[in-house]
C-alpha cells in the first residue's frame, strides 16, 4: 500500500453513517473515494456524496456512491480531498488536477474540512509547485501578461495534445512558477481582487486536518490550528 492509499484509507474512518461527505479529485482522493465504496458494501454505510469533478463524480457512481450536488445540500459534514503542497502553518496549493474552483467550493461549505497527503507534500514554504490560477477565457491573455510582469513565470496549462486545458467551469489556467511564496496570505488577497481570475490554488486557513501518510509512522494525523473558526 503505497503512502497516499494510507492517508486516504485513515480518512476514510472519519465517515460516519448518514453523512454527507464531500468527494477531493485527484490521485489521493481517488483512494478515498474507493475506500468509501469499500465501506458501503462491507458495513452498509449509508451516505451522500458531493463530488468536486466530472472524473471523481464517474468514480463515485461507478461504486455506488449516491451523489448530490452542492446546490441540493444545505452543507457538507465532511470533505476529504487530496493537496499539492502544504507549508509549515497548515496553507496549502491545490489545483494540480484542475478542480481548484470546485474543490475551494465544496471546502467553503463544509463543516469539517480534511486533506490526506503523503510526506512529500510537506514543504516549508509554498511555491515549489506551480500556482495554478483559474481563469475565465475572455481577458486571461492580459491576466497572463500582468503575471510576467509580476515576475511570476506564468504558463499556459496545457492537455497532451498541446491544447489549452479547459476546466470543469469552461475556463483556463495559468500555472505560476514562483518557486517560493513568501507571503501566501497577501498573495491569495492580491488575486481574489484581480478581475478575471475565477479563483486560485492557494488555499488559505480552510483545512481543518491533514492526514499525511509516512514510511516510518503510517498516517499521522495533523490538526490545523490556523483554520478559519
């Protein structure tokens, strides 16, 4: 079992019967997901699911996960999701899987808010990965531009083909290579401010807990002092 199925599989003990669990996309969530699926059959757990992708939504449906939308529910009791990166203070950049509007959506509601991680995701300062920004198609080659200017070494996010990617909400994504962000929290302000810019991966005093599987101690749980009350 590989670190991220260990982190996913602890999170999957915090679901709870008659739930409404909120589903992450990407390659850790999908281990959650199927761990839920694992549950229901063995345990007749009994819950619904919110998902944040088209992919995580044929994933769920494919196990038996009974789905709603985040428009038909009041809010989420539980939402596990995957991260890209996480610093020192519990922030985090998500989005690798183009889900981040989604993703930051479905967190907004949610009242227990938790991510499953293996350690390399750890880091002490956000950057490393690219920040992904979100944005809609009209305008986004002038957004590109006052990024360069920033110097904040912006790419287009691109499929295989070499297309531009388009996400789930019909718009594109900038992926900035900063290598290390000094101030996630200013930065995160600068860009909810920018107008075109849907939303962005920095996810800043969301997370409540981070499950975090490790080759020496299994999954270790972190709780998150610095979430939002």
């Amino acid at each position: 079992m590989n670190l991220k199925e260990i982190a996913a599989r602890k999170a999957a003990e915090f679901v709870e019967d008659g739930m409404i669990v909120g589903l992450g996309t990407g390659s850790t969530a999908y281990y959650f997901v199927e761990a839920l699926g694992e549950r229901m059959k063995k345990e007749g757990l009994n819950i619904v699911g919110v998902t944040t992708s088209h992919a995580t939504a044929k994933q769920a449906e494919a196990l038996g996960i009974p789905l709603k939308s985040i428009n038909e529910v009041a809010s989420v009791d539980l939402t596990v999701d995957g991260a890209d990166e996480v610093d020192r203070n519990g922030q985090g950049i998500k989005g690798g899987g183009g889900a981040l509007l989604y993703e930051k959506v479905v967190a907004t509601y949610s009242k227990t808010y938790v991510w499953i991680i293996d350690e390399s995701k750890e880091k002490e300062y956000l950057g490393a990965f690219p920040l992904p920004i979100e944005v809609v198609p009209y305008g986004s080659e002038r957004l590109f531009q006052l990024f360069v200017e920033k110097g904040m070494e912006p790419t287009w996010r691109k499929t295989e083909d070499g297309k531009l990617f388009v996400t789930d909400g019909g718009h594109f994504i900038i992926d900035c290579h900063m290598d290390k962000i000094q101030d996630p929290i200013t930065l995160a302000n600068e860009l909810d401010h920018l107008t075109g810019v849907v939303e962005h991966g920095l996810f800043i005093n969301m997370v409540n807990a981070i499950v975090v599987g490790t080759e020496r101690d299994g999954a270790v749980v972190v709780q998150n002092t610095n979430k939002h009350k």
